[in-house]
C-alpha cells in the first residue's frame, strides 16, 4: 500500500510539474508575440523610436525566457531564434522589409516551440 501512494504521489507531481511548464511557455510565448506584433506595427507607422523601444523590451523578455524554457526545449530551436532576434534592431534601423518576416519567423519558432512541448496524442506514439 505504501508503494501504491508512493508511487501516485510521484505521478501526481510529474504531471503538476508538466502543466505548470507547459502554463509558464504559453503565457511567455503570448506575451512575446504580442511585443512581436508592436514592433511590427510600430515599423508600419515608421515610429522608429518606439519600436526601438519595443526591441529592447523584447530583448530582455527573450533573454529570461531563453533561460527559463532552455531546460525544458532543445537548445538548437532557440538558438535559431535568438539569432533572428539579433537581427531586429539592425532591420528596424535600415528600415529593411526583412523586419516583417523576421518577426514571422520568430512567431512561428516560439509557437513550435510550445507545440512540440505539448502532449498531442500524435506526438507520445
């Protein structure tokens, strides 16, 4: 008996641990992709300075997710994104089209990001 509430309680804290990682990205990538879509509107109004503002501020909203997410996501998917994130600032400040497809880029790797953490039923088979 002792082994059977031994053996729960450890499940019980597994799945509690997955819920709340799986919580923690979705709000993170949410809150990214928000600041991703200020920037972008931002650049559309050619509001440089705000939307070097927004850089900024998603700089370091990256930087903690980075480090918060990299224990729980292979590392080469962030860094393909980190390095689009790099690229921003020098895309706003020569107001280069690529911008637009950058923020895209990273949109799409932050939501695979929190789709492949996800238990889809295709993904545990």
């Amino acid at each position: 008996m002792k082994r059977l509430i031994l053996c729960i309680t450890i499940l019980l804290i597994i799945i509690s641990g997955s819920v709340t990682s799986l919580y923690l990205i979705k709000n993170k990538n949410e809150q990214l992709i928000e600041t991703l879509n200020s920037i972008t509107e931002y650049a559309e109004d050619k509001k440089t300075d705000q939307a070097l503002e927004k850089i900024e501020e998603f700089s370091r909203s990256w930087k903690k997710y980075y480090i918060c997410v990299s224990f729980l996501v292979e590392s080469s998917c962030l860094e393909d994104i980190s390095s689009s994130c790099a690229k921003l600032k020098a895309l706003l400040l020569k107001d280069s089209e690529e911008l637009y497809s950058e923020c895209e880029t990273i949109k799409y790797g932050i939501t695979l990001v929190y789709n492949n953490e996800f238990p889809y039923l295709h993904s545990i088979f």
